[in-house]
C-alpha cells in the first residue's frame, strides 16, 4: 500500500491521521493564531507542528504546549497560511500518531471540540464554521479510513501481513478514497463560495485538486488563498519531461546534498562504486514502517556490496530521529530538503515508501512504489552474483 501526495502537501493526507486542525487570531501589531478547544482523549501535553506553506517549504517547527483534563489554550505567531498538524505528545501504541490537521489563516481563530479517534466540531471565526461544514462533508470517509488503519496495526503488531490481506485493505483504502474524491468534488461544485473548500486540497491528487481549483469561483480562487494555491499548484520544479526522465529506469540518478541525522552534509555522488537504496520514507507511514525489518534484512546480507540512504519526508526532527532510534536503523539517514534540495521532486516521488535502486555508475535501476516482496527478489538477483 502507498500513500500519494498532492505537491507540497504530500503526507499530510496520510491514511491513518483521524482528522485535521489549525486555528488563528490576530493581535495588536502582529500576527498570531489562537487555538483554544477540549479534546477528550487528549494526553498531558500535545505537539503542534507548523509548516509556512507559502514559503514553499516542508521544514516545521514544533511546539509542545500543556493540557488540562484535555482542555489547552494556545496563542503561536504565524506570518502567513500555513500548515499545522497536533499530535498527541504521548503517543498510542501504533507508529502511527493520533492527529490533527489544517490551515492557520493570519485574521482567524479557531475552537474545537470532540476527539483524535473519533470527530470533531470546528468554530470560532466564519472560516473556521465553514471549515467545520467541509469536514462533516468527508467524516464518514475519515472514519472508515481510519478502521483501515487500525485493522492494519492489529495485523502488523503479529509481525507477518498475509499478502491477501495487504491486497484486500489496498483495495479497501483505494475505493473510500475515491468515493471521498469524488465527494469533495461534488461538495466544492455545490458550494463554490465556501472558503474553506480549499481545505480539501489536503485530501487530492494533482489531477482531483486542479479540478477542485476550478470549481471555486473567481473571488476564492483570487482571494486571500491565491498564493497557497499558487505555491501547492505550482511549485518550482523541473518541467514535466525532466521529471519524467528522473524516474526512469536507466536514467542518471540526479545528485543532492542533504542533512544528515547528525547534522551534517551528505551528499549522493559520494557513494558513487556501490549499489544504492533510496528509501522514500516518514514516521507517519505505516506501510514504511511495516517494511523496515525486510530493509534490516537485505543490509545485513549485502552491506559489502551496497548501501542504504533513508530519506525521511514530512516529518518533524524529533519524530524521524525517535523512529530511527526505536527501530535502529543502521543505514544513512538524511532529511528530505527544499528547492533544488527536493528530493521528493527531484525523483519525482508520488507515494511512501518509494525506494530506488542506483547501480554503481550512478543510473537508476529500478523504483518500487508501496512495499512490494518483488523489489527484495529484483535485489538479490541484482547483488547474489
């Protein structure tokens, strides 16, 4: 199973994340949003990572605030819309966290009330209200979504998923997420005024949000949101032909230089001789998770021949090196970057786990979308002789 991305947005549809929040109000002389609400099954403390989306940056930055009998409120500075995402700091027993996510808007503020695990109601300011409506639109989605999640974790804590298992929640996952598609699309047509429809953006492939961009009218499209559309919609990248060559089989891996897990530079080129795995990967992924016994297992048996560089996408600095230390994972392990850093963009990445294998000379042998056993057989034919 994989999980697709929507530009800039590429986890933060992620099967497993219950619902979405974020919130914002103004004061004197700056900017800032307000959160304020009570979630029943709120621990001590929660996370709140916030993206400046319109900086056309993924890097976050982190605040853990304090929690009373699941009430918090909360006043954080934001320059300009962004993404938040609120975890629950003391997570469940899964590797998939409990969370929250949406757009902080500079002017808004924002209430909530209810649950992780189950929904929640948004109020507070008009956008906010109207934010609430476009969720009750997809909660029966989210909610059906999610027990795929659940029933997935209870699978993968016995270690082993039947392959006709792994198959059959595939196929369950693909039909309620294009039910949901197809419900945001007719929700977005209905109500082409509603602000907050942008919010579903979240939720979309490319094709289904230029599509959903295209039924909002002239003064949302052109509103206060025109940048965030323009910055997801169309990011600096190379043009569709060169992202089409990147991810060819046969085509020159393209070169980058990363931060590694200890804070300094790695670059790609630097392995040039050995056979080397790109593993596509976030703490949020469950399917990438799942894999990473199979990923411990071919290292160790061709660690002479080969290497391994994790790179984890969407994921707050305290979240990947946590799950690097939880599953000790003995390979290279870089942050994905920004701009010409991108390397999600740079191979053209459109689902987690992706993984890629480069031949000794720097070309792209095979990339493998989802966790699949094929990619294990494709490997050791390419590294037994």
């Amino acid at each position: 199973m994989k999980q697709t991305k929507f530009s800039l947005l590429a986890a933060v549809a992620a099967l497993c994340l219950t619902a979405l929040l974020t919130v914002q109000c103004t004061q004197t002389g700056s900017q800032h949003f307000r959160i304020k609400g009570h979630l029943t099954d709120a621990k001590d403390s929660l996370t709140i990572s916030i993206t400046d989306l319109e900086k056309g940056s993924l890097s976050a930055r982190d605040t853990t605030i304090a929690v009373s009998n699941g009430a918090f409120d909360v006043t954080l500075p934001v320059d300009n819309i962004s993404f938040i995402q609120i975890f629950n700091k003391l997570s469940n027993e899964s590797n998939i966290p409990e969370g929250l996510a949406l757009f902080a808007v500079p002017g808004e503020k924002l209430t909530i009330e209810g649950s992780f695990s189950d929904s929640c109601r948004f109020g507070g300011s008009d956008f906010y209200r109207q934010y609430n409506e476009v969720m009750q639109a997809i909660q029966p989605f989210q909610r059906k979504l999610a027990a795929i999640g659940r029933n997935y974790n209870q699978l993968a804590a016995k270690a082993t998923v039947p392959e006709e298992k792994m198959e059959e929640l595939m196929e369950q996952e693909r039909t309620i997420s294009d039910q949901r598609t197809k419900a945001i699309l007719a929700f977005a047509k209905a109500h082409p005024d509603n602000e907050a429809s942008i919010a579903f953006l979240l939720y979309l492939d490319e094709e289904s949000g230029q599509e959903l961009i295209k039924a909002l009218s002239p003064e949302i499209r052109n509103g206060r949101f025109k940048k965030l559309i323009q910055t997801i919609t169309s990011p600096k990248r190379e043009t569709e032909e060169t992202q089409k060559a990147s991810k060819q089989e046969g085509a020159t891996a393209p070169d980058f230089t990363l931060r590694d897990i200890n804070g300094q530079s790695f670059t790609l080129s630097s392995l040039r001789g050995k056979y080397v795995i790109l593993d596509f990967w976030g703490s949020w992924c469950g399917w990438c998770i799942k894999g990473i016994p199979a990923m411990k297992e071919a290292y160790n048996k061709y660690k002479g021949k080969m290497e391994i560089v994790g790179i984890d996408c969407q994921d707050s600095e305290a979240d990947w090196k946590k799950t690097v230390k939880e599953h000790a994972m003995p390979w290279i392990q870089v942050a994905n970057g920004t701009g010409s850093s991108d390397a999600i963009r740079l191979y053209g990445v459109e689902g987690f786990p992706t993984k890629v294998i480069i031949d000794p000379a720097g070309k792209i042998l095979k990339v493998t979308v989802g966790e699949d056993p094929a990619f294990y057989d494709y490997l050791k034919n390419v590294l037994a002789n």
